[in-house]
C-alpha cells in the first residue's frame, strides 16, 4: 500500500535580505518562475540548473500556480526595488561609466529590434 505524507516540505527558504531561494542554493524563485513563464518545461529547468532537484522545481512551479497572486506581488516588489536600487547606483557612476552604460544599452536596444523583426 502507498504510504501517503501528511505535509510536502517546499524547497524554497528566504534569506536574511528577503530573497527566495531554491533547494539552498543561490538560484532564486523569481528566476525558476521566468524559466516557468518562458515555457520551459521542469525538465528543461533542470537541465539548465542541475544543482536543484527535479522534484524541487516541480513542487516550486506547483506552489506558483497554487499562489500565483502572492509570488507575482514578490517578484513585481523585487523588480521595483531592484530598478530603485540601479538608478541610485547609476546616479553616482562618472561620466565614463554612464557612457559606457549607455553604449551598452544601445546595442542590447538594437539586438532585441532585429530579434524583433526575425519573428
């Protein structure tokens, strides 16, 4: 007979800075739920972060789905005060780095435009 577990442990833990993090390892939720959102299948996940177990990413992907509202509210808050904290960083950068910046910036412009007109 099937011995069924009263609880399933879910593999993610935040940190100290209020980072999900997968499986103890430094891969974090928001980065399994892009892979998630991209199409990628658990497996095609696993194949790219190996150190996370097959089963962890389908428990994470599940818990997603199960609280689809409250991880988006995480990752949009993350994103936001990601974006805060890069244009305070970016405020203080010489004239060198914000050109440097800005070139760089251009050509990733310009590569998602042409990606754009191959679809």
């Amino acid at each position: 007979m099937l011995a069924l577990p009263e609880t399933i442990v879910l593999p993610i833990k935040m940190d100290e800075h209020g980072v999900i993090h997968v499986s103890s390892t430094r891969i974090t939720l928001d980065t399994i739920i892009a892979c998630h959102h991209q199409g990628d299948s658990p497996e095609a996940v696993h194949e790219g972060f190996t150190s996370i177990p097959l089963t962890d990413i389908y428990a994470v992907i599940a818990y997603y789905l199960a609280h689809q509202a409250e991880v988006d509210a995480y990752i949009k808050a993350r994103a936001a005060s990601s974006s805060r904290i890069r244009t305070e960083v970016e405020a203080n950068y010489s004239p060198e780095q914000k050109a440097r910046t800005e070139y760089f910036r251009n050509i990733l412009a310009k590569k998602g435009k042409e990606q754009e007109q191959e679809t």
